[in-house]
C-alpha cells in the first residue's frame, strides 16, 4: 500500500509546473553555487586545507569570482561579448582543473617525495596530457555538432578534463589499499567531488548531444547544477572533520615507485652524459 501510495503521489505531480519553477530558478544557479564556494572557502580557511592543496583553494576562489562575473556578463553584456567571456571563462577553468589534477596525484605521492626526482610533477602532468590525447576523440561524442567550432572546441576540452577526473577518482578509490589512503584523507575527498560531478556532466553532456530537446536542456542543466552544487556540500563537510596522519605506502607500491623514480632519474643521467662533448687532450 505505501509504494501504491508513493506512485500515485509521482503521478499527481504536475510537472510542467515544476519545469516553470526551474527555469525560474535558472539565473539563480550562479548565486547558489557562489553562496556553497563560500562556505567552501571558509572550511578550507578554518581547516588549513589551503595549505597542502593551494591550488585547488585557488580553483575554488575563482569559481567564487567566475560566477560572479558570469551572472554580472550574462545580465550586462550582449551576445557578442558574453560569447567571447564564456570561451576565455571556460579555458582558464579548464587549465586549472588540470592542474588540481597534478597537484592531486603529486599529493598522493607525499609518503615517498623525498625519493622521488624534482621533476615529477611535470612528468605527472606530462602523463595527464598524453592519456588526455588518447581519450580526446572519446571525448569529441558528447560534442553537439551544431555548435560553432570555438564551442565545440571548449565543450571536448571540458569533456575531455571530465573523463580525466573521472579516470583519477576510480583510480584512486580503487588503489586506496596500496596507496595508503582513506576517505577521511584530503586527497581522496577532493577526488570523489572531482569524479561523482564530472559523472553527471558526461552524461549530461551525453544526453543533450543526442536525445535532449527543448525543455528537456533546463531539466538537465538543474541536474548538473545540483549535482555540482552537493559536490560543494560534500566537500564543507569533508573538510570539516579532522584529517587523518598519511600512512606510508605499502613496501609493494614503495618499490614500484621508487624504481620507476630512479629508472627516469637514469635515463636523465644518460642523456646529459650521452650530449656532453669529450674534452680533447693537449698536444704536448
């Protein structure tokens, strides 16, 4: 009787009405995803989160601002000038998810820091790029063709940064035991927001390329705005709680890191050998 009485209240729902609430509420989005950044802003302040990922406190600060400057664009400005905003808005946070990607996966390897080379974090980012290349015209499918190509340039580099997160996030959860990393660890939080949003932007992506028509786009951009927005809860809560002492890695993942470090810092003493001329000898 209770799950008869639960489907006969969906079947009562007017929907259209609900649909007329949403697209009310849309110019409202940028103001309630800048009240959660704020609030973000502050836990990463209070918790000194900002210390060991000053990047994505950055990140964070400059949705604050882009969303700001985005409702202030939209209200103001002509097409003309909002189109050109949105590709330069759009580009900057695509290289700065980027880099809270690098800095992620260099903070994941802060047990054994010290045994790796200098250079590894634009070997991390390096690597990022080139898995970014393999999966670009994955990527391209979720692309609508009718888009200019400025915008479908921009929509598969944020496509193709989503698949990105998502592939580190499952990476991470799924390696947690060798890497030493919990839920209650700041790398794995940032992660999970990372991963479970850009989720639901691909397949937002990917049903407004091929089946979403007219009002079905404001039911699905409220749907990645929501979900954008309990990222932001999710991420107030998380840094809210205490952060547990990094364990070091396990002796198996100690090793493989360590070899691979040393296999590049090997190649690297090579190569300087290998361009360095020989000295020739005096006549006497």
């Amino acid at each position: 009787m209770e799950i008869c009485s639960v489907l006969a209240a969906f079947a009562a729902i007017d929907y259209n009405s609900v649909l007329r609430f949403l697209k009310d509420i849309d110019s409202d989005l940028p103001i309630i995803g800048a009240i959660g950044e704020t609030f973000v802003l502050l836990s990463i302040h209070r918790c000194k989160v900002w210390r060991t990922f000053p990047i994505f406190s950055a990140y964070i600060l400059w949705d604050l601002f882009s969303d700001i400057a985005g409702l202030y664009a939209q209200n103001v400005l002509q097409s003309g000038p909002y189109h050109r905003f949105y590709l330069v808005e759009s580009s900057l946070d695509s290289l700065l998810q980027f880099c809270v990607l690098v800095e992620m996966s260099w903070s994941v390897l802060r047990p054994i820091r010290a045994s790796l080379p200098r250079a590894t974090p634009f070997i991390i980012g390096i690597l990022l790029v080139l898995v970014g290349l393999l999966i670009w015209p994955l990527a391209g499918m979720a692309v609508p063709s009718s888009n200019d190509l400025q915008l479908r340039l921009i929509d598969q580099v944020q496509d193709t940064g989503a698949i990105l997160r998502i592939i580190l996030f499952l990476l991470m959860a799924s390696l947690s035991q060798l890497l030493s990393i919990g839920w209650r660890d700041r790398e794995l939080q940032i992660a999970t927001g990372f991963g479970t949003f850009s989720i639901v932007a691909i397949l937002v992506a990917l049903l407004e390329s091929h089946q979403a028509r007219g009002d079905a786009f404001h039911w699905l951009d409220w749907v990645q705005s929501a979900s954008y927005f309990c990222t932001l809860v999710y991420w107030m809560l998380s840094f809210s709680t205490v952060e547990q002492k990094r364990k070091e890695f396990s002796p198996q993942m100690q090793q493989i890191l360590v070899s691979i470090g040393a296999g590049i810092h090997a190649d690297r003493i090579a190569l300087s050998d290998r361009n360095q001329k020989p000295v020739p000898r005096r006549k006497l």
